[in-house]
C-alpha cells in the first residue's frame, strides 16, 4: 500500500508533464522557458530596474528626511527641558535667598521687640514661604506641563508618520510611562 502510494505521488510530478523533445512548442516546459526569456527581457527593455531603484532611492531620501526632522525635534525637546531646569534652579535658589533674608528679618525683630512683634514676624514668614511654596509649585507644574506638551507633541508627529496605528498606541504608552518616570 505504502509503495502504491509513493510510486502515483512521483509520477505526477511536473517533470513527468511534458511530452515530446524539449526543443518543441508541443513542450511545455520549452513554452513556460520562452516565456520566461521574454517576460525577463521585457523588464530589461523597459528598464523595471532603474525605476525600481529610483523608487527606493526615493524612499530613502523621505526616510532620511523624517530621522533628520525627528532628531531635530528632539534637540529642541532636549534644550526646552535644560532651560526649564534651569528656570526651576534658579527659582530655588532666589527662594533660599528669599527664606534666608526673612530668617536674618525675623531674629532681629526678635532681638528687638516683644510678643506682639514676634507674633508679627512669624506671621511674615509664614506668608513668605507660603509665597515661595505656592511659586515653586506653579513653576514645577509649568515646567512639567511644558516638557510633556513638547515630548508628546514631538513623539506624535513622528509616530504618526512612520507607525501603524497598533504600533503607535505601543509607542505612545511606553513614551508617556517614560516621561513620568523620568519628570518624576
């Protein structure tokens, strides 16, 4: 039974299909090779290569163009988020400043008055770093909220052009995660 069954798959095979001398339009084997010199010959006249090649060249260059563009933005997101460290240092530093020259206020008041002066000052600086906490807090949410807008912002437009739209909502969680780990 095995042997039946090997020896009828082997003899249908495609060599077995062509009849006759191979040099012969009743060959088909001799047809499908003619066609195929022809077919090979026709993409060789028509020069199929060259305009395959100047498409990928093409895309090459759009590709080329988007990784620049990309980069560019991404410097641009770089710098934004250095001045806004920046920004945020200084604020802390004029902030110090500002708790340490309530502080020297505060112990001379002290020195100098009594109870009723003392309850003043305290109340001083109590408003001061009232002041500088609330500050501090809408200069850090600015900050963040800035950074955020600009990596989102530049995330999507390179997402949006080279991604598919399942491969961009993968991209666009991970990058958010990123962003708060790193803001945090």
């Amino acid at each position: 039974m095995m042997r039946s069954t090997a020896i009828a798959i082997l003899a249908g095979t495609p060599a077995m299909a062509a009849s006759g001398p191979f040099f012969s339009l009743g060959n088909t084997d001799f047809v499908v090779l003619i066609a195929f010199i022809i077919f090979v010959g026709a993409l060789i006249r028509f020069k199929a290569p060259h305009f395959a090649g100047r498409f990928i060249d093409g895309r090459i260059d759009s590709i080329r163009t988007q990784i620049d563009n990309a980069a560019s933005i991404r410097a641009d997101s770089a710098k934004a988020l250095e001045d806004a460290k920046r920004s945020n240092q200084e604020s802390m530093e004029q902030a110090e400043r500002a708790i340490e020259g309530a502080r020297r206020e505060a112990a001379l008041f002290v020195e100098n008055a009594g109870r009723v002066i003392e309850q003043t000052v305290e109340r001083r600086l109590q408003t001061a770093e009232e002041q500088i906490a609330s500050a501090e807090a809408a200069a850090v949410a600015g900050v963040r909220n800035e950074a955020i807008s600009v990596a989102i912002d530049a995330a999507g437009k390179v997402i949006a052009q080279t991604m598919s739209p399942a491969d961009r909502r993968t991209v666009m969680n991970r990058a958010i995660e990123d962003l708060r780990s790193n803001l945090n």
